[in-house]
C-alpha cells in the first residue's frame, strides 16, 4: 500500500486512467469480434463493420492504448480478412 500522499494520489489516478484504458481496449476487441462473426455469415456486412472497426483502433492508438504499430497491423488483418 502507498504510504506518501503523492503515492496515494499516484494510485488513485492510475486505477481510473485503467478504466479508461480498458474502455478503448474493449471497444476494439468488440469491434474485431463483430467484423470476425460477421465473417463466418456474411462477408458483405463484415466489410460494412469495418470502418466502426477501424475508429476503435484508430481512437485506442491515439490515446496510447496500444501502440501505433500494433494498431497498423490490427487493421490490415482485418482488411484482408474481409476481402
């Protein structure tokens, strides 16, 4: 446990910028698994999941949740999945 008060307040904001965090990093996943499930019915509405798919990853990297690179390669496996 923190003892000082600036390792208090430390812990405080890092418990809600993890609730944040973890927001986009579900939202990507939602989005990935829609565009995944979308694929075994009907590739037509993957392709229309993308863009939402897309906004999630691209949000997510901006606000530092995942890295750049990792957000590039997530959209283009999702793209050639769904061509």
């Amino acid at each position: 446990m923190p003892i000082s008060d600036s390792a208090k307040k430390s812990l405080r904001v890092s418990k809600r910028k993890k609730i944040v965090n973890d927001r986009y990093r579900k939202s990507v996943k939602d989005a990935t698994k829609a565009i995944e499930k979308a694929l075994k019915d009907d590739k037509k509405k993957a392709k229309e999941l993308l863009p939402k798919a897309y906004k999630a990853i691209d949000k997510a990297a901006k606000r530092g949740v995942i890295k750049k690179n990792t957000a590039s390669r997530r959209k283009a496996k999702l793209s050639r999945a769904t061509k």
